[in-house]
C-alpha cells in the first residue's frame, strides 16, 4: 500500500512553470486516481535498513522523448507531437501517472499526444520503448513532466531541487512492476504523481535514495511510499520525515 500537499513554488531558472496561468484555471483541478475511502494513516514511528539505499540507476535505458511541443486547443483538449526516439518501436503518455495514450512508431510523420480531459496542472510525461510490449526490460526513461504555462503552453516543470517536504513515509515489499513499468525494487519508491512527477530524485533520512516510479490507492497528498524487502517494510512503520529533492 502506498500517500503532499500541493506544492507551491516560485519560479526558478529552468523550472519553466509553477504558478497556474489564468486561463488553465478554469480548467477542474486533476483529481486522485483511487475514488474509494482511504483510511488515516498516523505516525507510528519505525526504523530503516540500517544501511542507506543508494540512487536507482536508469541510465541504460532509452533516452525519454523530447521536443515536446503543443498545449491546450480552443476545443479544450490538450494536444502535443514529440520528437522519435532511435530504436524505438513505441511510446507511453502518461498523466498523473496514469496512462494516457500508446503510441505505435511506424514512421508517422508527427508523433502525436491527446489528452482529451485535461485538468489544471496535469504532469504530462512519456516514455520510449525497444519493442511494442510492456515488459520492464524494454521501458525507457521517463520524461521530464510538461505543464500548461501562462500562455497555455506545455512547459518543462521539475520541483527544485532542494526543496524539502514534511512528508509521511510509509513502505512497500511487493515483488512487482511499478506503475510506471520497471520492476520494484531499492530505490524505487510511490508519490502522489500529481504533486511528485515520475522520475522526480529525493531523500528520505533512514532510508536513503528515492526515485518516484510509482502510485498506490493510498498514497495521496502528503504521503509517499518507499521499497524495502521482507519484514523491513514492516519495520519501517509510518514515519514523518522532510524529504529532500535532488
């Protein structure tokens, strides 16, 4: 089981959007995945591994799609084309972390996106794939997230690094894929994808090294979820901590 406020941030060099702009308010605010009851989750206190999680590595997988270019059209859905990526036979959008579209490659001219309900500072993000399955051996990297800027324009937006959140952080063992597709595992741990894009890097004292590569029923506004084996889930409990990002 894996749950920030909003995060409000100014903005800085190369974070190229935080505030909404006027017009993409108007829009609904993007709702949690999980429409069914979710329980309190007190702190509990705990304790980590003992030996800190070093940085997933995802360097070897493809590049994740760029040139990403578009925003929303006067027939209120969000459209945008990205640029190929060399070896790849597909594409995943994604939203929130949710899937939005799968895109095939067989030499379309332009590679192209719809979300036909957007709400208001959606993360959009994709990935490349080697072959037209999902399995986690051919997944990409994901993309930095795209949201609406003040001209309705789909922006690069990462938090800054170095912001700090006064999270609770609870922990998960399953032996699975990750929402996002790779196999869970150290490292890889659940946000609530609206706040946290994937991919988005921090630290969580005791327990080391995170990468947002997963949502859960449960994790929802001021929670994330980190992956520990066995027992040591367990034993981590539910702690309240201030998260770092990188």
């Amino acid at each position: 089981m894996r749950f920030t406020h909003v995060l409000a941030l100014a903005a800085v060099a190369g974070s190229l959007l935080v505030a909404p702009a006027a017009e993409a308010a108007t829009l609904p605010a993007c709702q949690h995945f999980y429409s069914g009851p979710i329980p309190d989750r007190p702190v509990t206190g705990g304790h980590g591994p003992g030996t800190l999680v070093g940085a997933a590595d995802v360097s070897n997988r493809l590049p994740a799609p760029g040139s990403v270019s578009g925003g929303l059209g006067a027939d209120g859905k969000v459209t945008f084309t990205f640029a190929r990526v060399p070896g790849a036979k597909a594409y995943r959008a994604f939203r929130n972390g949710q899937a939005l579209q799968w895109i095939s490659d067989w030499g379309q001219p332009t590679l192209t996106v719809t979300d036909a309900g957007p709400c208001q500072n959606a993360n959009y993000q994709l990935y490349a794939m080697t072959a037209e399955d999902n399995s986690p051996g051919s997944l990409g990297q994901i993309s930095t997230a795209y949201r609406l800027d003040g001209g309705n324009r789909l922006a690069a937006y990462r938090v800054p690094a170095g912001t700090t959140l006064n999270y609770r952080v609870t922990s998960y063992n399953d032996v699975a894929q990750t929402a996002l597709g790779y196999n869970a595992g150290p490292g890889f741990c659940a946000v609530d994808a609206r706040n946290i894009p994937w991919g988005t890097r921090f630290s969580v004292p005791g327990y080391g090294e995170c990468y947002a590569a997963d949502i859960g029923s449960w994790i929802k506004d001021d929670i994330v979820d980190v992956w520990l084996p066995g027992a040591q889930a367990d034993a981590w409990g539910i702690q309240r901590l201030t998260l770092t990002v990188r």
